[in-house]
C-alpha cells in the first residue's frame, strides 16, 4: 500500500502529489496505449453527492490522454423527447467503440440519485430502473465494454464548505444549480438513495467502488490508482497500481454497517 502524501496544505505534501500524479498520468498513457492497441471498450462512470469532486477526478485522468480516443460525458437536463423514449436510449449513443475510453460525470444513474429525490421520476420508473440496469449492464459487458463505477462519497461539513466556496469563487459560479442550493436540505433523502443504489446496482460484473473524497487530492491519487489495478496492462508499474484501501475501495453492505461511508 502506498505510504499516504501529506496534506496539500503542507508545502512538503503538494510537492510530493504533483509527484504522485505526475507518475501516475505516465502510467494512465501506458494504459490507454494498450488499450486503443487492443482495441478495447473503457467506459468509467462517476457518482456521488454535488460537490464530491466528480470534475476535478475527471480532469486529472483525462489531462494527458489522447482526445482522439477518450470522451468525457456529461449530459444536462433531458429534453422531451428523451422523456419520452426508453430511459437508457440517450446514454447508448455516447457509449465506447473500440479503442476508446469514456468517461461518464453522472450517468443513467440519475435515476437512482437527483431524480429519485427531487421526485422527477415516479415511483415506478425508479424501481423499474432498478431492475432494468444491471442487466443493461451486462448485456454491454458482453459486447465487450469493460465498466467501472466509482462513487465519490463526501460528509455533510465537507459539502458544507464546498457549497459555500462555490459561492464565493467566481471562477466557480458555473458549477452552482438550483440543484445545488438544495443539496444540505435533501442531504438524509440522499443517503437514502444512495444506499439503496448501491446496494442493489452492485454486481460481481460491475461492481460499485467507494472513494471516501473528502481529502480531494487523496481521491484523485487513488482513483487512478484503482484504475490501473483494473484496466490490465502488461507495462503497468503494478507498484504504482495500489490504492489506498482506506480511501477507494469496492462496495459491500458491510461498509455501511462499519460507518465508512457518510450519513
């Protein structure tokens, strides 16, 4: 396991992480070399509570890859006739062909998040969605895309806070939603939701993994790290490919039990 970076706070300790994820983007080029070489099908999706730091994750991995070959995704409000169309039918367009990776910020997992609590969806379209996406999961996984799901997961303070700094930092003023402005208030029904997600999305073929994200430059550092330890390359440095397991690691129902995730 790799020894933890200090706190970039520290002078000491943002030197020594600009290190860490220097050496780390090396790695994640290996990767995608060996992946468009292959031909492979990477998709990565991105959950967790407003402000988790789904962006700046995203931001890190995809700094120094290809653009040909990577795509980040972010959908914004459907439309009306994606309302009316199977929910999945706006996802599938965006999906990897061969030799790319793509990176979903938000996915078909609204559903079971934004809308489930702000109650855009009915009741039996969430459960139906339940049902429904492990099995679209699969059905993808045997076309041969290979899916990881990583959910950010942030205490109620931290948000907090990052509410406020979005507030106040005008360079920030984009990232602020109505959605937002409601996320403290909603912040129970949330931890609901996602429980519940997690719980009954997580499967032995797509499995969920947490990322304990209130520290962001740790959750950058391990993500990619859990991202190397998946995306099998011959010329990965395994060493470098070792997350922290105190920060990133995959789902169990146990988790909540223990308390390591936030309520």
């Amino acid at each position: 396991m790799p020894k933890s970076e200090k706190t970039p706070r520290d002078p000491n300790g943002r030197a020594r992480y600009k290190t860490s994820l220097r050496e780390l983007k090396v790695e994640l080029v290996k990767v995608q070399k060996h992946v468009i070489k292959h031909g492979h099908k990477v998709l990565v999706i991105f959950e967790g509570r407003d402000t988790s730091g789904k962006d700046g994750t995203i931001k890190r991995i995809v700094e120094h890859l290809s653009p040909r070959e990577t795509r980040v995704v972010a959908l914004g409000k459907p439309s009306d006739r994606d309302n009316a169309s199977w929910y999945f039918q706006r996802y599938v367009p965006h999906l990897p062909a061969a030799r790319e990776s793509v990176l979903f910020n938000r996915s078909w997992y609204n559903r079971a998040g934004v809308e489930r609590v702000m109650e855009f969806c009915t009741d039996a379209d969430y459960e139906s969605f339940l049902q429904e996406v492990v099995p679209f999961e699969h059905m993808l996984i045997g076309s041969g895309v290979q899916i990881l799901k990583y959910y950010l997961d942030i205490s109620k303070k931290e948000q907090k806070r990052r509410l406020k700094d979005r507030q106040r930092d005008p360079l920030k003023q984009w990232k602020t939603s109505p959605i937002d402005e409601v996320a403290l208030k909603h912040w129970d029904a949330y931890t609901e939701a996602r429980d519940l997600m997690l719980a009954r999305t997580s499967s032995p073929l797509s499995p969920w993994v947490v990322v304990r994200a209130d520290d962001k430059h740790q959750a950058h550092l391990n993500v990619i790290r859990d991202l190397l330890s998946r995306l099998a390359c011959p010329q990965t440095d395994r060493h470098l490919a070792t997350p922290d397991l105190n920060i990133v690691f995959p789902y169990d129902e146990a988790h909540l039990r223990a308390g390591l995730l936030a309520t």
